[in-house]
C-alpha cells in the first residue's frame, strides 16, 4: 500500500512553521501568546482550575513553586552561561566594549527604581519591590527587534542584546542581596563548597558535562534549602563550565566547549517551552471587579512608569552622555533614533519583572496590581519601540 504524502499546502505549514520557530522573534512570539493565553484562562470559565493548579503540590512543593523555582533555574542556568560567554569571549570581552552597554544598563536601573520609589514612597510595605521595573525581558525585546528585519544595523541588537545581559546580571544580584530570607547557613556553606569543587573540575580541564549537571541538581536542592532563591544555583552552576578545552584551541573545537553545546541545547527549551510556561503560570490576572482606576494606584503606575519612562530616560540619557562627553561611540551604524528605540525596548521588562514581583509580594490581590503595571508598561515600551524604529532613518556605513 503506498504511503501517503503530505500535500503541498501541508508541507507550506510545516515549513512556515519551522521557519517561525527558528526565527529569533519566536522566543518573543510564543511568550507572547503564552501570557495572552493566560489572560484569557483566568477571565473566563477555567478560571477557578487555572488558580487552584498552580497550588497543587507535587511532591515537597506545589507546581507554581516546581515552575518558579526548579524550570526557572534551568533559564537562569542559560543567562549564567550567555553572561559568562559574553564576558570571555564576546562583545563584552573588553573593557572598551563594556562601556557602553554597562552604563546604560546601570542607568536603565536606577532610574526606574528611584521613579519607582518616588510613586511609593509613603507605602513602606510596597517599597520592597523596587526593584519590579528594572528588569529587561531579553527574549521579548529582541523579538521586537527582530520583527523589524534589516531596518535596523546589527550593531543595534549587539547593543540591546549586551545591555539586557548587563541587566540580567544586575538581576541576579539584586535577588540574592534583596529577595532572600531566612538563610540556612549550614545549606549555603555546602552549597559553596559544591561551587569549588565544581570549579576544580574546570581547572582539571574536565571536558564532560555530566559531572557539572550532576553537581547542578546536588547543588539546586542546596540552595533551595538555604533561603537563598534556588534559581541562583543556575547561575552559580554557569560560572564553573568550562568555554574552552585547552590555550590555543581551534574554531571548531571552541564551538565544541561544554559551556557552547550547553548553551546551544537550552537555547531552544528555555525559548519555545520553559520561558513560555512560566508566562502562563504567572501571568493570569482576573479582571472581574477590577477598576481601571487601579492602573492610576502608586504601586501599579510605579512599575508602569519605571519601565516605559524610566528605562528610556535611563538608558537614552547615559548614552547621551557618555557620546557627547566622549567617553563611547554610537554602535555602528547606529542613529540616535535608533538608540531611542532600543531605550524603549529596554522597558519590556516582562519575565525577569514578573518573577521579581512575585518574589516581592504573596498577596495575590497586591501581585495582581504588580502584574497591571508589568503589562501596561512592557506593552507600551514594546510599541513605542517598535514605531520609532519603524521609522528609524538608516545611517550609510562608510565607503
């Protein structure tokens, strides 16, 4: 009996398919969709079973904790291993190069923060989360980006992409300085010891991932123990794989390095699965009985205001600055509409936002109004972005 072919149309879906997701828009698109959904579970019928199975207990912890604290750690363990690559290796690998991506990622954090401080000042109870709006969502800023194809310069998503693992790293320490309690020191010491033992095998120029992941799963419940964030132990976990084999090792082999084929097999996960599962998971916010008078609370136009008028003051203004006093160049070919578009892009703070907020607060009426103003801030900066770069003039390279 002969087999059956696809037909033509079939094979056009599939391969309009497989052309969307290896796109690099896609991470942006599937969060996207995700968080859209969510919105939509938790205003309709399946509200109640969307709520009540985030709380469901899978063994020692419930599912939104098995999402939050243990898939989590798995896209952390990727932004470890992206930072540490950058740093070595990449476009942040000299101290040139750090300049001005660093600053601005300095600046689009202190200033979302302090206008953020400035709406709640008088809530001391709100304070705590600071630190909501100053966090980039890189995976939906550069699918923006990458939604605008060759109207932008190269050089452009090297920028945002460098200031948005700047950013991220300022993350993690600000949830390890300021989202943990409780510590268990006797947890933390073995969980230190765990991280030199982990970096002795990179100095033994031990090749093998194995031992690392092994040691990652070992070193995860011990940081969960400690009241340190267990998300952390990802990237803890990344700064001992090794990037190289040996001195002098060839192109091809360097792409072979335990800490690129790491990289190279969660890019896609972390992207299309986990990122998106976590946005559905954390998401869904009931608007019954919700006024739109709440968006206009300190704490829900706080977070909205640090993210789209923050990060843009933030990261537009220092690299104002630091170009018209000489201290760094534009990217090339970069305009400085092109720079006002990616500070705005910046204030797509979803993911890391989300996550910080709800490390911030257990209240769920109080994480619903954080979740507001994630959405109404990220959304904005997202399309303000998108139209000045839209209509961003193109600057000729040299002859």
């Amino acid at each position: 009996m002969p087999k059956h072919k696809p037909s033509t149309r079939g094979r056009r879906i599939w391969s309009s398919l497989r052309q969307l997701l290896d796109n690099d828009a896609s991470g942006g698109l599937m969060l996207m969709a995700a968080a859209t959904l969510a919105v939509g579970v938790a205003n309709s019928s399946l509200s109640e079973a969307y709520f009540s199975a985030r709380h469901v207990y899978i063994g020692p912890l419930s599912l939104q904790h098995w999402i939050n604290d243990a898939l989590m750690s798995v896209f952390f363990l990727l932004v470890g291993l992206e930072i540490k690559r950058e740093m070595l290796d990449g476009d942040l690998s000299s101290r040139s190069s750090r300049i001005l991506p660093g600053a601005a990622a300095a600046g689009g954090m202190l200033v979302p923060a302090l206008i953020y401080i400035g709406f709640n000042l008088e809530d001391p109870t709100v304070l705590r989360a600071w630190a909501i709006p100053t966090a980039t969502d890189i995976a939906f800023a550069l699918g923006v980006l990458s939604l605008l194809g060759p109207r932008v310069p190269a050089s452009l998503k090297i920028f945002l992409t460098a200031v948005a693992i700047i950013d991220d790293l300022g993350a993690v320490i600000v949830i390890a300085f300021f989202y943990s309690e409780d510590l268990n020191f006797l947890a933390l010491a073995a969980a230190a010891a765990l991280v030199a033992v982990l970096a002795t095998f990179n100095q033994l120029k031990i090749i093998r991932l194995w031992p690392y992941l092994l040691g990652g799963l070992i070193l995860w419940s011990l940081v969960l123990l400690s009241g340190v964030h267990a998300t952390l132990a990802g990237v803890m976990l990344a700064m001992t794989i090794p990037l190289k084999v040996t001195p002098g090792t060839s192109e091809a082999a360097y792409h072979e390095s335990p800490l690129q084929k790491l990289e190279q097999a969660l890019q896609r996960p972390v992207a299309l699965v986990i990122v998106p599962i976590f946005g559905f998971a954390n998401a869904g916010v009931s608007f019954a009985g919700v006024a739109p008078s709440i968006l206009l609370e300190p704490l829900s136009l706080g977070v909205a205001a640090g993210l789209l008028i923050g990060k843009l003051v933030g990261v537009f203004g220092t690299v104002t600055i630091l170009v018209k006093t000489g201290f760094a160049d534009l990217p090339a070919t970069a305009t400085w509409s092109h720079i006002f578009g990616v500070a705005l892009l910046c204030g797509i703070g979803f993911t890391m936002s989300l996550f910080i907020g709800l490390l911030a607060f257990d209240e769920p009426g109080i994480q619903d109004r954080v979740k507001l103003g994630i959405f109404a801030g990220s959304v904005s900066a997202g399309i303000a972005g998108y139209a000045v770069l839209r209509l961003a003039e193109q600057k000729s390279r040299p002859a």
